[in-house]
C-alpha cells in the first residue's frame, strides 16, 4: 500500500543518511536506496517501494528522476543477471483448457513456433515451445507458459506497472524484455496490473513491447475485464 511505502522510504532515507562513506557513481540519498535494495536481491515488498521511491522522485524533480530511472535500469541489469526462467526444471504456470497448472519444464525448443490465433504473445511470429509436466510428471498441452515469482526484476516491472511509471517500464523492457512473460502467483502480468490500476500510457507501451492482452489470470480476467 502506498502509505507502508512512504514510511519504508523514510526509513530507509534515515538509514542511508546515516552512512558518511560515499558509495562509487551514487550522486543522491536516493540513488544509494536503489542501490541498496537491488544488492539484497529486490525480494517482496521492496519492488513496490523501490517503484514508489522513483515515482516520487519523477514526480517532484523530472530531471532527477529521469537520471535515478537509468540507474535503477542499470543496476537491475548489472546486479541481478537472473538465470532463465524458462530453463529446464524450472517451475511454470501453465495454462490449458481455461485454467492454470502448476508444473515445470521438460524441454525447450526455441523459436520453434509460428503462432496463430488470437490468444498468444507473438502472434504470427516465432516463440519458444515448451513441453512441460505437472509435479506428478503427467504431460500437459500447453497453450500457454508463464514464469511466477514474488521478487526481482520482473516483479520490479509488474510494481512499476501498476503504479503507472512509464520511464522506469520502459527502461527496464529495454534492457531485458522477457519480464513481459513473467508473473506474481495469481497468475497477473505487468499489463493486467497496469490495465486494472488505469496506466493507459503503461499498457500502449506494454503492448507495443509484445504483450498480450488476451491472457488471463487465475481469475480468468484479461486485461480487458480489468480495464480501470
């Protein structure tokens, strides 16, 4: 919620302000907060503060943070070198026959492809195919693949997302643009979120970037049913 936010970053700000040692290429309080977080791995709730801290500072001082939104980009990309999500073994969100299915990956097939149809990302294009188990080592038809999780860069995107911070959505798609075809545990995707909470410039923006809006979360809504 907004509110635990702002006190998070006050806090933080007392903390940070309390260190006299200059950290190298950190040019503001708020810089060596990003900074600190992105080092101790953006677990859950620190994306959505660390999305509100740029929020604030964009709002307040543009310039400032259009210059703080590259550096949380850079530090993102330098930092946390995720593995593939998709990799074998991996646990994924499966979606068939309307609903979505715990399982992981068995094999990968990349760029194997050529999508049709309404209801995928890359229509008409290329994607990776996936054949994947459920936990009980029964093959599924997957219709769709998504990556869960609670923290780190794409949980950064979805935060930001939803809070409607273009420069910092856009920054991070550019450094990494397979946060798109990841998800919380609902099953909620960076444009649900933007389209639920009324972001338009966020949700033109994911889509152009190659997000679908016809995927759904585990409540079977798209970002169509959730438009604010």
């Amino acid at each position: 919620r907004v509110g635990k936010h702002d006190e998070s970053v006050e806090l933080l700000k007392l903390w940070q302000g309390g260190d006299s040692d200059d950290v190298a290429n950190m040019t503001s309080l708020e810089e060596r907060i990003a900074k600190a977080l992105i080092d101790d791995g953006l677990q859950a709730p620190w994306p959505g503060t660390l999305a509100h801290l740029v929020m604030c500072v964009s709002n307040t001082i543009p310039d400032k943070g259009h210059d703080l939104v590259a550096k949380v980009a850079t530090f993102v990309h330098e930092k946390m070198q995720q593995g593939d999500p998709f990799a074998i073994n991996e646990p994924v969100l499966v979606y068939q026959g309307g609903i979505w299915e715990n399982a992981r990956v068995r094999k990968r097939r990349h760029g194997a492809e050529q999508v049709e149809g309404t209801d995928f990302p890359f229509k008409g294009q290329k994607r990776d195919g996936y054949d994947v188990v459920s936990w009980k080592e029964q093959s599924l038809v997957e219709d769709l693949v998504l990556a869960p999780g609670t923290g780190g860069p794409a949980a950064l995107l979805r935060q930001a997302s939803a809070m409607g911070v273009t420069d910092l959505v856009a920054a991070l798609l550019e450094k990494n643009r397979s946060l798109l075809f990841q998800c919380d545990m609902h099953a909620d995707t960076a444009l649900i979120l933007a389209a639920k909470n009324g972001h338009a410039p966020v949700c033109k923006l994911l889509h152009r970037s190659g997000a679908c809006e016809h995927v759904r979360n585990m409540s079977r809504e798209n970002a169509y049913d959730v438009a604010n």
